[in-house]
C-alpha cells in the first residue's frame, strides 16, 4: 500500500497510521478494484480476472480473483451444511 502511495516507512504520515488506517486503507481499495470489474462486460471481466504474466500478458494459471490453493471446499461444505464452526 505504501508504494502505491509513493509513501516511505520513515514519513511522519506513515508512522502516524494505526493498523486500522491500514485496514481501512485496503478494504476501500478492494471496493475500488470491485467498482472497476462491475464496468466490465462479462468476457472482458472474466479476462481481468485471469491470472496473468506481468512480462507479456500471458494467462499463467488459475483466476487471481477467489483462488486459493490450500483452501479446502470439502470441509467447507461439510461445515456449512453441519451448520457447524470452523
């Protein structure tokens, strides 16, 4: 976050932020990233949700968006459906 905002650690506004600035910080960025998908028709958002090659633009795997390789959709669903915690 700091990059994006051209913000060194050492700054006095960057040492004045509380991890909730941070946090606050970062979900108003997803909603913003969220805002930018919803303009897209659904084949060109499909393809921003790709991941891709930073160097040529190639796909490399799997969607960015929801991808999670240790998360286990089994025990979610049993949980789910148990209606029980994690």
């Amino acid at each position: 976050m700091l990059k994006q905002f051209r913000a060194l650690p050492t700054e006095r506004r960057v040492r004045d932020m509380l991890d909730r600035d941070y946090v606050w910080c970062l979900a108003q960025q997803l909603l913003d990233d969220e805002e930018e998908l919803d303009r897209l028709c659904p084949a060109c958002r499909a393809r921003a949700e790709e991941a891709r090659c930073p160097g040529c633009g190639a796909p490399v795997g799997t969607p960015v968006k929801e991808s999670n390789p240790n998360f286990d959709w089994a025990r979610f669903e049993r949980l789910k459906q148990e209606g029980g915690a994690i």
